[in-house]
C-alpha cells in the first residue's frame, strides 16, 4: 500500500490496483510474463519482484510498469524498502539493493546460498528469513549476520509493526 493505492501481484504477471480501499480491483498490464511474487512501496515508487530476475518499478500508482535489470536470472522472492533502500531477496541467498528508486540494482553478497524467502525493515535494520530457520539481520544489505531462531523450520514470511518484528512459516511456527 502506497499513496492511497493498493497492489497486489501474483501468478502469470498479474498486478491489480485498488484505490477504494479493497471494493473493486483494476488489472493492469505490466510487460512481463513471469509469475511476480513479492511488492512493496517506498519513495513514491512501486516495486515487484518475481521468477527469474524479474523486476518492475511504477511511479504512477501502478498505472503502468517499467522493466528493470535486476542482474540475476534467480527468482526473487520478496522486496521491502527501507532507510532509502529497495531490498530484494531470493533463490540461492540473492540479495539485491537499490537507492535510486529500483531503476539499477547493485548484487550484495549475502554470505549464503540458501534460499532468502523474506525480507522486511524496522528499527533501523533489515531482517531476512529462509530454510530451516534461518534468520539474518543487515543494516545496509551488504553484509548478512546469521541470527539463532532455535527452530528448524522453514520461515516463508516477515513484517515489522508496533515495534515487533514476526515471522511465520512451515509447520505454523511464528516468532516474534
């Protein structure tokens, strides 16, 4: 949600719009065919993330969608932005960053080739989650810095709200 604008993604490059609150839904057209999976909002900008590298950015409340080179043919799995940074993360521990609003991406070196399935920021930090419980925390995306979770358990999801950050995954685990 963004600029009075909901958007939700999701298979064969499906982006809809709602700008009344949920009641009815727009399909727009985007120029690609991949399956999207992951988007956020953040510096009057729009990004969404999906299978092979894909990445778009709008800038007019998801009227119309820019094709991005992400530098990677890895799926993206989810983006977030924060401290004036766009972070995506995915397959083989990918992340990629952006400060310019997702036009160009610079690849960070995650330290690991597990997948990363989430991604979120709060409290000055971003905290990214996978496999077998699995959690990592960056302030700038340049660096991961592995976390105990004390579960195995895969994490598939993370948000950050009223000061807690909560992830949620396989086997209806949730840590806070």
């Amino acid at each position: 949600y963004g600029n009075n604008t909901f958007v939700a993604v999701g298979e064969n490059r499906t982006i809809l719009t709602s700008t009344d609150n949920g009641n009815t839904w727009v399909e727009t057209e985007d120029g690609t065919t991949e399956t999207l999976y992951g988007v956020t909002y953040g510096n009057s900008n729009f990004v969404a993330v999906g299978d092979n590298g894909t990445i778009l950015t709008s800038s007019d409340n998801g009227t119309s969608w820019d094709n991005r080179t992400s530098g990677t043919t890895k799926d993206l799995w989810e983006v977030t932005y924060g401290n004036s940074t766009f972070m995506t993360v995915g397959d083989n521990g990918t992340i990629l960053s952006s400060s310019n609003n997702g036009t160009t991406w610079d690849n960070r070196t995650s330290g690991t080739t597990n997948p990363l399935w989430g991604v979120t920021y709060g409290n000055g930090i971003f905290v990214v989650v996978g496999p077998d419980g699995y959690i990592y925390t960056t302030s700038d995306g340049n660096s991961l810095t592995s976390r105990t979770s004390g579960i195995s358990n895969s994490m598939w999801g993370i948000t950050y709200g009223n000061s807690t950050f909560v992830t949620g995954g396989y086997g209806g685990e949730i840590l806070t």
